[in-house]
C-alpha cells in the first residue's frame, strides 16, 4: 500500500494542534517531532494512535 505522507502529516499536525489547544501541553513536543520524521516513522506513530492508514492511501 502507498500512502500520502504529506496528507498524513497534515492529518496528525491537526490531531496533535487539537489536543495542544485542549490543554495537553505535552502534544507540543510531539508535534515539533511530525516534521521530522520519514514515511515509515509517521505511518507507525499512526497506527499507534489508532489512525486508519487506508485512508490516506493512494
């Protein structure tokens, strides 16, 4: 499967924002993280978090 990397970046800067702006102050750091990290690093730290890969699949 392929998947659109920078649509799933997109997609976790979004989750990771929503939960800095709800009070979960530590979600900056992981946020600052996103930019840094390769395909393979982001689809992992997605499926962690429960995100349905297929949804960004091209």
């Amino acid at each position: 499967m392929t998947i659109d990397v920078d649509a799933l970046r997109e997609y976790l800067r979004d989750y990771y924002g929503t939960a800095l702006f709800a009070g979960f102050g530590p979600a900056l750091l992981d946020l600052a993280d996103l930019d840094r990290m390769d395909g393979v690093e982001l689809c992992r730290l997605a499926e962690k978090l429960g995100v349905d890969l297929r949804r960004f699949e091209v």
